[in-house]
C-alpha cells in the first residue's frame, strides 16, 4: 500500500520533531550549565544555583525583546502600515485566511522593496504583524500570494514567535555563561574546587563546553527555525487546500536572486525565505548554518500534499 503523505501528517510529524528537538536541547543545556558550574568551582547544589540565576538573567534580557520584539523588527525592516482603503485587495485576502484559521486580523504592512518577501511578527495572535514586500505584491499573483499568506499566518498560529523566543533565551543563556566560564579563566576565578582532581577534570571538562556549546546551540536553534518552517508550509496548505499555490510562490521568490536590502543575519530567519541571496550555504555540513531549508525540500514536501487535503 503506498504511503499516504497529507498535510496532517506533515503537520503532526513537524510538531513532534520540534518538541524532541526542544526536549533535548533542555536536556543539553542543563548539562552544560552543571558542567560549567563546577567548571566555576562551585559545589555539588551550585549548578541548580548558576541555573536558576542564568535563567532568572536572560530572562531579564529576553524581557524587553519579547515584548516590543514585533517594533524593532518592523522598524528595522522600514516597514510601513498599510490601511484598507490602500489595497483593499490584500486585505480582503488576509481577513478570508484569518476568518478560516480562526486568528484575529494581524497588522498589515509593506516594505518598499523589489524583492520578494515576507514575514510575520509579534508574540501572540492578538499581537501579530504581517510584512510583504512590495516586490512579492507585484510579482505573485492570487493563489502564490494567498499560499505565502496562509504560511505566515501559520506562523502567528503555531506561535512560533514565541517557541523561537525560549530557544532564544537558551542559547543567550548558554553564550552568557560560556563567556563568564572563559573570562574566568583568564582572571583566574574560584579555584577552592579545583585543586582536587575531580575539580581539574570537570575544569576541562567546561572549558571544552564553553568552547563548543555555543556553537552546538546555535546549531539546535537553528534546526527548530527549519522545523517551524516547514510546519509552517504544512499549516499554510490546511488553509488554503491548495499546495501547488504556496510550491509555486516559494520556486518564484527562490528564482529571485534579488537580496532584499533591510534584511540582516538577525531578521532573516523571519522571512518565507532566506532574504540574503547568494549567503545561503550549500552541502550538508554547511547546511547546519542555514536559517531556512532546501528549497527543493519544500516544494517537493508540497507537492505530496497535491489531493490529500
């Protein structure tokens, strides 16, 4: 019997590959903040203490951009709000989406731009923007435009501003204290408990964790990023029953190898797809560093959908 891929099995599929993602990065980083608490020389209950206190820390940090997240974004990307009366047209088509997603109507706006793009911000559905480019307005027509519309309202859905908020403060939380470990070192830090060959083990031991965990976070979050892509796509689909929409407007803004010039390293996983044309990396090993997955993954994923909707 052929293997029947629909949108609810990529969606399901996806939501599961992400919480086991997130299951073991919380397991890795606790496993890292115990290592390196030692590594600090603290005692055996001092790495639930550097836990909380790190958390408690980048919690503060993380506060500030949670919460006005969604302005600096648009801010930074010079987008514009757009009212009614402007394109009655798109917003006719966000409502229809929103009305079949059951999400209130987010904020609409437009960046001035030729390229082709679009992301979604804020950190829930009653807090949500939404951002075309005037480049994607132009160049895609009804149905590719409705298929990058459903995907980024899948976003808002998925609550994906905020998984990718705590996978954040994770990382953040990890390069804070991997730093500290480090300039430690280098100033000489407590050393009550390495005198002891235990100590001088677990010394190593999170000098090597201070070197390597933040790179193997950053690689974690950027696998989640991919993920929600890709749950996106599947969400998207389930709105508009009509894959070949959204596999058509992701091979039209692939194609367009114009970059989009407010974007940067810090917003370009927002978008549907990578926004810094030409940087994305290319072989596996280079492919860990990418924000956003193979275009060809996507579509062909798509594509399977075709009549299982």
């Amino acid at each position: 019997m052929a293997n029947v891929n629909t949108a609810w099995d990529q969606v399901s599929g996806n939501v599961f590959k992400t919480w086991l993602i997130m299951f073991f990065f919380s397991i890795f980083t606790i496993g890292v903040l115990y290592v390196l608490a030692k590594g600090f020389g603290f005692g055996e209950t001092g790495g639930l203490g550097l836990f909380g206190m790190a958390l408690i820390l980048a919690g503060v940090m993380n506060f500030v951009s949670y919460f006005w997240s969604d302005k600096i974004v648009l801010g930074i990307s010079g987008a514009k709000p757009v009212k009614k009366q402007d394109n009655p047209a798109l917003y006719r088509l966000v409502e229809n989406l929103c009305i079949a997603a059951g999400l209130p109507l987010p904020k609409i706006y437009t960046i001035q731009d030729s390229a082709t793009n679009a992301f979604a911000t804020g950190r829930n559905p009653k807090h949500a923007a939404i951002a075309f480019t005037t480049g994607i307005l132009q160049k895609l027509n009804k149905q590719e435009l409705e298929g990058v519309t459903a995907h980024e309202l899948s976003h808002v859905g998925n609550r994906d501003t905020l998984l990718m908020s705590v996978v954040s403060i994770l990382v953040g939380t990890i390069a804070l204290l991997s730093d500290w470990f480090l300039r430690s070192m280098w100033y000489g830090g407590r050393s009550d408990d390495r005198e002891n060959k235990s100590g001088a083990i677990f010394a190593v031991l999170a000098l090597l964790a201070a070197i390597l965990a933040p790179i193997i976070a950053t690689l974690i979050q950027l696998a989640v990023s991919r993920r929600r892509e890709l749950l996106a796509d599947a969400s998207g689909v389930l709105l508009t029953r009509y894959p070949e929409g959204l596999a058509s407007a992701l091979m039209k803004i692939s194609s367009d190898k114009e970059p989009l010039e407010v974007a940067n390293r810090g917003t370009a996983h927002l978008y549907i797809i990578n926004p810094l044309k030409g940087k994305q990396a290319l072989g596996f090993l280079a492919s860990l560093f990418n924000t956003h997955p193979p275009v060809e993954v996507r579509i062909k994923a798509l594509r399977e959908m075709e009549g299982k909707v």
